[in-house]
C-alpha cells in the first residue's frame, strides 16, 4: 500500500501489518518493521536515512529509529480515524496525514504532539497529501470527492486552489498526487486514467 525511496533505501507496507526496509543495491532485506495491529497504509523516510515514519489502519502513526541493526520505535502518533496516506515537510519536523473521515492532520514527530487538525477538507475522505517542496506551509491534497485542492497550513488550512474536472473521478482510497520538485505544477491520478 506504501512505498518510499531515499537512496539505496527502499521501503514498502501493506495488509500484513509490517513495514520492509531493503538496500536496492545489495538487494537485501534490512528492517522489518513490526508493531502496528492493522494493515500499514503509508510510509515516509524522516532525517535521510535515519528515520521511518509509517501509518496504520489501527489508527496511529509510528516513528522508527532505523540506525542502527535492530529497529527502535521512538514516537506514536495517535489519531481518531483511519490515515490512508502520509507525507513529511522537507525539514523532517512535520508530518501530515490524510484520513478517511476527510480531515487532514499536522504532527510534530520529535514531540508526537498534533499541531494542527483541519476538518472536512473533503468529503468521503483524503487519499493523497504532498508537502510542496519548496514551501513547507503548502500542501497539496487529493480526496474521494473528486477534487485536488493546494492548502496554506499557515492560514488553518485556507484552500489556495482547487481543480476539478467533469471526466476526473476518485473511486478508490489511494489516488495519489505530486508536485513537481520546482512547486510550480501539479498531478493526480484519478479512477478514470
């Protein structure tokens, strides 16, 4: 369900409740990552190589010290409803999380403590979130209602921009969406290619 890429590192979750870490150039498996109760829905490396954050379905987010040979959980983020998807800012400190009762959330990962909680950005929940690169206080979000909206988390969540299409559907709870590395466009996949 998830994946993540920070040099030679790769890291991917799914239904069986783990998240795997692999070095892409030796081809094998470093990490395995145990804890959560429920599938694992997203992951994100935090610090470089340092650092892995992952999202469940049993309704929290865990930090993971991956320095060294055995893993250490550091931090857990407890949330109300399910995350479907994740993204950290640029600087590792914030987290948001996109959630199935369409609300959007921001975490302090050193602190685990939630800074901001914005409510009903889209109906039938978010499916995508992406800090845009070269501003930390945008982020550009995807939900089941069809609709790609750019946030200011500065300004509570204010939407910037929203696009939206006739031919443009959201079916499935993993849409995804991207900002090119200059933060001047955007993309989303939809149920309709």
């Amino acid at each position: 369900l998830g994946l993540d890429i920070f040099g030679s590192l790769v890291a991917a979750c799914g239904t069986d409740k783990m998240c795997r870490i692999w070095n892409a150039r030796t081809e094998r498996l470093i990490h395995q990552l145990v804890g959560h109760s429920q599938k694992v829905t997203g992951t994100r490396f935090i610090n470089g190589d340092k650092s892995i954050l992952t999202a469940s379905a049993d309704r929290s987010m865990k930090v993971w010290d991956i320095t060294r040979s055995t893993y250490r959980q550091t931090v857990t983020l407890r949330h109300s409803s399910t995350s479907n998807c994740i993204d950290v800012s640029y600087d590792s400190i914030t987290a948001v999380s996109g959630h199935l009762d369409g609300g959007v959330r921001f975490w302090d990962v050193r602190s685990s403590e939630r800074t901001a909680d914005i409510t009903e950005l889209h109906s039938n929940g978010v499916t995508s979130v992406k800090f845009n690169p070269r501003n930390n206080a945008e982020v550009l979000t995807t939900g089941r209602d069809s609709v790609v909206k750019l946030i200011d988390v500065r300004k509570s969540g204010e939407v910037l921009q929203s696009f939206f299409h006739s031919e443009y559907r959201i079916d499935l709870s993993y849409a995804g969406c991207a900002i090119s590395p200059d933060g001047k466009y955007a993309a989303a996949g939809s149920s309709t290619g």
